[in-house]
C-alpha cells in the first residue's frame, strides 16, 4: 500500500513539474521535451530516437496486466502471437518459440495443442503460477527467470516494447535467450511523425503503460548494437485495413517488426514486395 503510495505521488509530481530534459532510456543521452500529450511529458532523445516519459506508475507496471491482459479481455485476443509463431515456424522453419508477456490469451494452449515447441511468460503472478500448475514449470516462466541454457527460435512480443522501462536490460535479455538465428518480433504502434496525438481514441501513448513510443528510426537504432536487422510490416486489423473489434477504430500506427541477422534480409525484402499489409486479421 506504502509502495503504492509512494509511486503515485512521484507520477503526480512528475506530471505537475515535469524536468526540462531528461536522460534516454537508451543511450543516456540528455533529451529535451518533445511534447507535453494526454497529461504526460514526452521525451526525445536527440541521438538515437527514442521517445518516451518518465511519468509511469512503477508500481501498476510492475504488477503487470493482471489476468485481464489482452486487447479482448481475459481469453481472448492473441491471433496475432498465432499467427507470427505459425508463419515464421513454417517459412523459416525455426522451432522453439517463446512467447513474451503472453498474457492470458488462449495462444499458449493452442499452439501447444498443435503440437509447437513453445513456452511462456509474463509478470503476473496468478497467471504465471496457474499456467505452471497446468503444464509444467519448463513450460511457463517470469521473465528473467528462465533456465540459463533455454535458447529460442522465435521470441514473440506482440504489445511489450513500448511497457520497457529499461530497453537496453530488456534487449540484453532478449538477444542473451535468443538462437544464434533466431528472430525478435512483435507489434507496437509506430511515431510516424507530427503530434503524439493519434487519430485513436483513446490514443496509443495515453496509456499509461505505455512508455516508449517507438518508430523505426529508434528500433532499427536499438537493434543494430545487437547486429539485428529491422524489418517492418502494417497489418489487416487491429491495423490499417479493417477496424478492430473492440473500438471499431483503424489502427495506421500499428507494425509488425522482425529484428533478425541479415541473413534473412532477402526473405523479408520478398515478403515485404508480395505483402507490405501482412494478413493479420485479428486481435
Ligand atoms: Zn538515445
């Protein structure tokens, strides 16, 4: 409760009397205000990108989403951690997947169904621990918290990147579980530019969550320090061709992003001639 306390009035404070730079959450670099959006202060780092805020709530963000955890609610959403862990098994045929702050969608059980190599994890504690309860503590983790040897193919993290509050530990950690082949992806919703006020209501960045707002500049920037490449795609929906479900609403901003080695710079330069809108069609 004290913990909760505290972390609310550091926001509130940082909210009224934000500071005038602020260091990137990446490379240190001071960074002036970009933008004061939905109540909160945005940073952007003048050498590598990145924009962000300071004013999270440490403490809701470290008691992750709770079991509710998905775009749909409890159980539903996932299609596209699916379908990301489906196309690139078969196309590329890489093997071990671990979804990253799965959440409580049913993907997990479905691919295992399937018959997939694919464990889980995520932060919250009643989801972490009933998924170890049903399949095994080799199946479902804490992040950070995996087996020092556990390697995977393909990491999915489809709505994590702009939650890190640290980015560099957070990569460390990520390319340290990773195959030597192996390929990062996910979706976010890009900063194409002007305002960080989007067209969505509520708006991407009024998250409060929400605490990068990445764009390809600053992805490709993270990723090159750890010799990925970054390739990028829209979406159906949640994206730019049919509204979602639950608001009804396009989503222009969202990508789909692979941060791979360059030996698949021509699979995903094909695949980006062929399908720049990548048939994702659910949440
Ligand atoms: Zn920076």
């Amino acid at each position: 409760m004290l913990k909760q306390l505290k972390s609310i009035i550091h926001t509130i404070t940082l909210r009224l009397f934000p500071s005038k730079t602020a260091p990137c959450l990446i490379c240190k670099h001071d960074s002036p205000i970009k933008e004061t959006a939905y109540h909160r202060t945005f940073y952007e780092c003048p050498n590598c990108s990145l924009i962000f805020t300071l004013d999270y709530d440490i403490y809701t963000i470290q008691k992750g989403m709770g079991m509710e955890g998905s775009w749909t609610g409890p159980g539903g959403g996932g299609f596209r951690e699916y379908w990301l862990a489906a196309f690139l098994s078969k196309e590329l045929e890489l093997k071990s997947i671990l979804l990253f702050g799965t959440g409580n969608t049913i993907t997990f059980r479905r691919l295992k169904e399937e018959g997939y190599n694919v464990a889980g994890c995520d932060i919250t504690p009643e989801l972490v621990e009933s998924r170890k309860k049903e399949f095994g503590d080799d199946s479902f983790f804490y992040p950070h918290m995996m087996p020092q040897d556990r390697r995977f193919d393909i990491i999915i993290c489809v709505e994590v990147f702009e939650h890190f509050v640290e980015p560099r530990q957070s990569f460390n950690y990520l390319t340290s579980i990773l195959s030597d082949n192996g390929i990062i992806c996910g979706t976010t919703n890009f900063y194409l530019g002007g305002s960080i006020v989007d067209s969505n209501n509520p708006g991407y960045m009024s998250h409060i969550r929400h605490i990068i707002y990445w764009s390809k500049e600053s992805l490709k920037n993270i990723a090159k320090q750890y010799n990925l490449e970054t390739s990028c795609f829209e979406m159906i929906s949640p994206g730019s061709v049919i509204p979602d479900e639950k608001f009804g609403q396009l989503w222009p901003n969202k990508r789909v992003f692979f941060l791979h080695k360059a030996i698949y710079n021509d699979f995903f330069s094909k695949l980006f001639l062929k399908n720049p809108i990548l048939p994702i069609d659910k949440p």
